[in-house]
C-alpha cells in the first residue's frame, strides 16, 4: 500500500512516477525498498492517467436514509405471517426430497 501511496504523492506533487522517485520517497520515509515491487508499480501505472482514474473510482456520496416513523415500523411487523410448524415442516421436506 505504501507504494501506492508514494506514486499518489508523486502525481500530486507533478513528479514523474518513476521507480527512482518511488524509491526516493520510500526510503526517506525510512522504509525498506523492494525493488520489485517498485518496478512492478510503476510499469503497471504506464500509460495511466492518475487523476483521471481517481476521478473515476470516486464515487459520489449519498445523502443519509431517513428514519422511518415509528407508525410505519408497527405496520411492518404486523403485515409479516408467522409460518405455522405445519408450513415449516413442509418447507423442509421439499429440501430432502
């Protein structure tokens, strides 16, 4: 995650996203750098526009659900049937056949 991060700083910063930048801003974060790992980030971020690929996986906020009241809470448990022993007995036998 943190060299995702790196190239994250990187593009806000207007750097290029290179596997030395990358291994710059890990090391001075005290990290221990693997090098493969490095490479392996920024040959996948090729050809990737950052900015364009964050505004698309953002996905926009929805606003909170309102609580029903409580009338309409009463009026759910009421319209929900208890099946009968009978019912459930039913129910099951069509599991074993």
């Amino acid at each position: 995650m943190e060299y995702v991060y790196a190239a994250l700083l990187l593009n806000a910063a207007k750097q290029p996203v290179n596997e030395e930048n990358v291994a710059k801003i890990l090391g001075a974060s005290g990290m221990q750098v693997d090098q493969s790992k490095v490479k392996a980030l920024v040959s996948s971020l090729q050809g990737v526009n950052i900015d364009e690929a964050i505004k698309q996986a953002a996905m926009p906020v929805a606003a909170p659900a309102q609580a029903a009241a409580p009338e309409a809470k009463k009026e759910e448990k009421k319209e929900e049937k208890k099946a009968t022993p009978e019912e459930a007995a039913a129910g099951l036998s069509a599991l074993f056949g």
